[in-house]
C-alpha cells in the first residue's frame, strides 16, 4: 500500500489516494475551504490479486479497506460527495461507504442498479451494504460547486471552484 500524495493548489488539496502511476484502484479527494468531495473510490485489483484468491476470499469491506483494496476509512474524513467516473469497479468501488451521509452521483443510476445484481456471488458482495437501495443515489449533474468539462473524448476534467 503506498501512501497518498497531496497537491496544495492556494486553498485547495487534492489527495491522491490510488490510481496515480498504475492502471485501478483511483480515488482522488479534493478540500476546499467550503467542499471536500472525492472522485471515484476504485478497487486496486493489483492489490486485490496479491492477498486474494480462488480459495481465500475477503469477510468484510472493512477488511478490503485495511488491505489497501479499497480506500482507507480515513479518505472519507468530511466528504460531502462522491462522483464516480464511470461503472467499472477500478473506479466505483464500493457502495459501502463509512459515512451514510455522503451523497453520491453516478453516470447512471439504473446502469449501476442492474450490475449490482451480479455482484451478490462471491467476493463482490462485500462491495454492497446489507440493504442496498439505489434511491439514495443520483445520476452526475452539474452543482453550484462543481464544473464538468470535457478536455478530449477520453478525458473529463472537473473543476472545484473556491
């Protein structure tokens, strides 16, 4: 598990939590003076594959946390939203979060609902809460505090604004 790396823009941070330098596992947390929100929350498969197995399978999110799979609890520290990027679970992680508080805003809640119905079978399970509804969630929408621009057709930039 590396550490994050943290970026100070005047006021604003933005953490690094995985995903910088290898393919998975992104979770980028950005702190303004007014928001901290993070985007994505991905499961590090690199990860994933050097404690996990056919025959050895995680018991708990919490375990996955701890293991470097999933974002540490702490990343979640005063996060009031989390945007995911796009349904792959190297971006979407889990939908287990810490804190019940947080809202999160998806590309499609109703592409996310019917992929969660795979994800009951085996280690996948431990992404989902005990009682899932998807009611809670929200598809991506432009905020007052957020700006989405598209820079190319593969990359998205999101600007926090002070």
């Amino acid at each position: 598990m590396s550490e994050p790396t943290t970026f100070e823009i005047g006021r604003t941070k933005i953490t690094i939590y995985g995903g910088l330098n290898t393919i998975g596992g992104n979770c980028v947390v950005i702190r303004s003076p007014t928001q901290s929100v993070m985007l994505d929350q991905g499961v590090n498969f690199l990860q994933l594959k050097s404690f996990y197995g056919l025959s050895i399978q995680p018991e708990s999110v919490e375990e996955l946390r701890d293991m470097g799979v999933l974002p540490p609890r702490e990343a979640y520290d005063d996060i009031e939203e989390v945007y995911i990027s796009h349904l792959h679970l190297d971006h979407l992680g889990s939908l287990n979060f810490p804190n019940e508080e947080i809202s999160v805003y998806l590309p499609s809640r109703e592409v996310a609902e019917v992929l969660s119905h795979s994800w009951w079978f085996g280690w996948k399970q431990q992404l989902l809460p005990q009682t899932l509804s998807f009611a809670g969630f929200e598809d991506v929408k432009e905020s007052k505090s957020l700006k989405f621009t598209n820079v190319s057709q593969r990359l998205s930039f999101i600007c926090v604004q002070n």
